[in-house]
C-alpha cells in the first residue's frame, strides 16, 4: 500500500506487517494513519498480486485485547484483537505484530483521543 496515495497532509503513526518467528515475512500490512484534524484510520492491506485493503475509524473501537502465545514472547510479537462497532465486521485482527502491548497502548490512546476531539461516549457508539 502506497502512503502517498492517501493525499497530502497525512502521518504515518505506526506501521507493521504480519510475522512469522519475528521476521517480517507475510504480505499483510497494518497502518495507522492520522489526517490531522479530519480522522485516525487503521488501515489493513493483504495480498501481493490481488489486495483487499480495509479501513476503520479508531472511534468505533470499543476494547483491545493482546493475545501472545509462548513462541510469540520468545519473539516479542502477539495478536491484538480490536472489538469494534463497525457493520462489515466485529472484531479486526492484526496478527503476530511486534512489540503488542507498546502497539495497543498506542492505538487505545489514539482511540480515546479520537473520540474526545469527535465528542463521543462509548454508550453512544453501541447503538
């Protein structure tokens, strides 16, 4: 996934593919992406000759939870799992990241932020 083509203006706040015993060896990509004062999105792309690419507004994030095996502590990787109010789907996996408690820290304080400057309440997004 080409960064630029999500426009001028825009920051790259993390980005990270899937791994497999720590290298980065998969054609699934993870981005977060913040358009400063328009939205923060996670972006999801797999595939190297046909892709799908998936998008999320970070308010509709309602919990995160790592997920981390033996073999992922050996290699500081984990799932993290994103339970989200979003039609297309209920949760968003982002499989074998590295470092996942530094990378969900990160995307709950992004979360929280997002739905202050947006003046949400999680009650308000379950409905």
């Amino acid at each position: 996934m080409n960064i630029k083509r999500f426009g001028e203006g825009i920051t790259l706040l993390w980005k990270d593919r899937k791994r497999w015993a720590g290298m980065p060896l998969s054609f699934t990509r993870y981005y977060l992406i913040e358009k400063p004062n328009q939205w923060i999105k996670l972006f999801t792309s797999v595939g190297l000759f046909s892709t799908v690419d998936e998008e999320l507004y970070l308010f509709r994030v309602f919990d995160v939870t790592v997920h981390q095996t033996f073999l992922n502590k050996i290699f500081n990787e984990g799932t993290i799992i994103l339970h989200v109010n979003d039609e297309s789907s209920d949760e968003i996996v982002l499989k074998r990241v590295l470092n996942p408690f530094k990378v969900k820290e990160k995307i709950a304080d992004m979360v929280e932020f997002e739905r202050r400057r947006r003046g949400f309440k999680l009650a308000e997004l379950n409905t």
